[in-house]
C-alpha cells in the first residue's frame, strides 16, 4: 500500500504567530517537547518554521560575541549575516526561516523523504492547497515506516501485489522477509514480469532492500530488444 504524508503527519499542531516573543516559542518547544514550531498568520497560512537551532544561535551568538559587553569586530558580524540577525531577533518573524519547505497531505511518504533530504529540514509543515497548516510530518514518522514487522511486511508482498496487483501467475514465488530486506525466488513466466515484481516490491512500505533471485521460463526482454532493432 502507496503509504502518504496523511496517513504518518501529525495533526494536533503547537504553532506560534510572527510577533510571538523568544522566551514564549522556547516554553511551547520544552512543554511540548518538540524541535520546531511553524508560524502562521490570522488564517493558519505558514509563514516559516522556527527550531530549536534557531533559538540556539541567539544563545551561541551571546556567548560568542555579547559576554561582558563586547561586541563582534565587522569583519565577524559579515561572516555570520543570517546567523547575527537570528542571534539579535527576539520575535518568530525574526527567529523563523522563511519560506517554510511544505508538502501536500496526498505526497508519498518517499517523496517527503526526499524533500526533507533535498532542503536539509529534519521536519515539513503540511499544507492545503491554499497554504494553511494542517500538520507537521518529521522525519521520526517517516521512520517509523521501517518498524513494521517482517511478517507483515511479507504479507503485503504475497497478497497485495503478487496475488492482485500483478494479473499474473505467481504460484511459483516464494517471499522471505528478514529484518525488512524481502528475497523474491522461484520463477514466473516471463523475465519481464519479475522486473515488475521486484520494483512493486521496493515501494512496500518497510521494505528496506530487494534480493532478487528469480528465475523465469521465457525471456521475452530479449525478444523485445531483438525486435526493437529489426
């Protein structure tokens, strides 16, 4: 089953609003034990992400540069533009990074991996079509895509896309799931029908890796490319 960013986001949100003060954004961090709130306006559009990261530049930037009044030579205060000026901001709209990286609830689990991976974020504010805050998805859910069980794992394999999704014959397959890497052997009729079972596998949810060690009576991949050329 296609896993979505809906079925694993969180939906019950903390989130803060632009002239929300430091202090109150770090209490609703701590209290909620979370690593990052989105800010929204009036309407729950989102306007940015403010993390724990960027509470902590204010607190490095202190240490490094403010302690007994000193202040940082113009050289340092260049080299640090973004940093400085979250180091100075006391307000989510100066804390925040902007724009927030979003992702629709109908995305594929795989591809908000692969946006968080695309945007280094540990974390994705999901979004209605008109921008407003409906979730947050981190990468701790998209992980626990990978806890299901290995029986499970294999059951979803043997039913969902071998015996439905395929319309072929797969009596001839036997499926092993250990520790989330399923070894597909055995045979079916056609080699091109094992490069389909193998790819549906890799999209089963859980599924960490694919050994493939099936076997088939006709290779009609070959017959293809011998047509292709004549």
């Amino acid at each position: 089953m296609r896993m979505t960013v809906a079925d694993v986001m969180t939906t019950e949100v903390v989130a803060v609003t632009a002239p929300t003060p430091f202090k109150d954004i770090a209490e609703a961090l701590i209290t909620g034990g979370i690593s990052a709130v989105p800010v929204v306006d009036e309407d729950r559009h989102v306007l940015g992400m403010v993390s724990e990261a960027d509470l902590l530049r204010k607190e490095e930037f202190r240490e490094q540069f403010y302690r007994e009044g000193y202040r940082p030579p113009l050289r340092a205060r260049l080299r640090h533009p973004k940093g400085r000026q979250k180091a100075e901001g006391d307000t989510a709209a100066e804390l925040m990074t902007s724009p927030a990286v979003t992702v629709s609830p109908q995305a594929s689990a795989v591809a908000a991996a692969r946006l968080m991976d695309a945007h280094d974020v540990k974390r994705l504010a999901v979004v209605d079509p008109d921008d407003r805050l409906l979730g947050i998805v981190s990468r701790r859910d998209l992980v626990k895509l990978f806890l299901r069980g290995d029986g499970e794992i294999a059951a979803e394999v043997r039913d969902d896309i071998l015996d439905r999704a395929l319309w072929v014959e797969t009596s001839g397959v036997q499926v092993e799931v250990e520790h989330g890497v399923v070894t597909l052997s055995g045979w079916m009729e056609r080699r091109s029908e094992t490069a389909i079972a193998v790819r549906m596998t890799r999209r089963v949810n859980g599924v960490v890796d694919v050994v493939d060690k099936l076997t088939w009576k006709h290779d009609d991949v070959v017959d293809m490319t011998v047509w292709g050329g004549a």
